[in-house]
C-alpha cells in the first residue's frame, strides 16, 4: 500500500486525490442530473448546488475524508433518506450513467477508478424501492406524502418495509 512520509497508511480518499477529485466527479455527475427528464423532477430544490454538497461530503466522508457529512447530517441512513423518492430500476439505471460519464471524465487510475465504480453500483442497487414505473405508485413526481409507509401501504416493496416501518425517521 501507498504510505507517505511519516508511514501512516494512506486513506483511499488521499490516494485518490482528496476534496478536488471528490468535488469534480460530483460536479460532473450532477451535470448530468441537470439535464436528464427523470431525475431532475425528483429533486426537491430549484438548485442542485446544496445536493452537490451532500453527496460529496458523503462520499468523502465514506472513503476516509473528513466526516463534516456526519457533522451536519447525522447518520446516513442513506435507505431511509432515499424512501421518499421513486428510486425504481430507471432511475438507477439513469443515476449510474450519470456516475460513470462523470467518472470517465475523471480519468482516474484504473485501480481507483474500479474501485469506486464497483462500489456506487452496488450501492445505487441497494438504493431501489419500487418496481414501479416512473410516475406510478408511491413518491411519483419527486418527494411522496408517505415518507414512512405502514405494513400496510399499498405499492410498498417488502424490502423497504423493514428499513422504513420499524422506526420513526430519526432514530434508527
Ligand atoms: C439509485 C439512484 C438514486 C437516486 C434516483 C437518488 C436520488 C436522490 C435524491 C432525489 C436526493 C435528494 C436530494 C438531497 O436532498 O440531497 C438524494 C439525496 C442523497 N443521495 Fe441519492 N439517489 C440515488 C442513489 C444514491 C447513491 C447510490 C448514493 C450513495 C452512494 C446516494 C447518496 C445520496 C446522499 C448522500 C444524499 C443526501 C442525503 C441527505 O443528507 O439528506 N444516492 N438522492
């Protein structure tokens, strides 16, 4: 592994670059966001400049970095923030493309570009909620009034009910 002067291991953060790699793959991707018909309406703000600024404190943060996103956001809980959103096999699929243009953008070395790349997808995987088509069940349109569906909601996957009904938003 790659050590620096005084032998302390590396962070994969360091390795790749710091808050300047970090800041532009999120800016690349979110110039995507921009322009893309699905997922722009899901997001909430008019800007995208403070949801710029969440995710690259996340990832970060995740690879080592300083933990300013904990500091201001408290845990991540990343499942539950995304349960008000329509996150179907579209909008990953949508989501990941984004990534990946503004990762090739990066040219990163290979090892740390791989890296990263296998780990957002398995997280935006991880991230779906519905099977619904976009503008159908529930979330359609952006942020849903049932941000936390009971066992009993309609349209909710099983996978989701365990992460959103077991505990009231700010706790788990
Ligand atoms: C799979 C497709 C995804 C979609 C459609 C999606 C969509 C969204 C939307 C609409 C927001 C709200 C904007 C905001 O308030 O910040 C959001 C927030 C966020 N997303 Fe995603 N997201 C996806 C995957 C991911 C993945 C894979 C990650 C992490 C690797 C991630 C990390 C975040 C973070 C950190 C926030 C801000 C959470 C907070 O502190 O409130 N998202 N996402």
């Amino acid at each position: 592994m790659t050590e620096n002067a005084d032998a302390t291991p590396l962070t994969f953060y360091e390795e790749v670059g710091g808050h300047e790699t970090f800041v532009r793959l999120v800016d690349a991707f979110y110039r995507g966001v921009a322009d893309d018909e699905v997922l722009r309406p899901m997001y909430p703000e008019e800007d995208l400049g403070p949801a710029r600024e969440r995710l690259t404190m996340f990832l970060e943060q995740y690879w080592g970095g300083p933990t300013t996103y904990s500091e201001r956001r408290g845990h991540p809980r990343l499942r539950m923030r995304h349960a008000a959103f329509h996150v179907n096999p579209d909008a990953r699929d949508r989501w990941l493309q984004h990534m990946r243009d503004a990762l090739d953008e990066l040219q990163l070395p290979p090892l740390h570009e791989e890296t990263l790349w296998d780990y957002l997808q398995r997280a935006a995987f991880a991230m779906v909620n519905t099977f619904e088509p976009s503008g159908i069940g529930p979330a359609a349109g952006g942020r849903d009034a049932t941000i936390v569906p009971g066992p009993n909601a309609r349209n909710v996957p099983r996978s989701s009910i365990p992460v959103t009904a077991a505990q009231p938003p700010d706790t788990d």
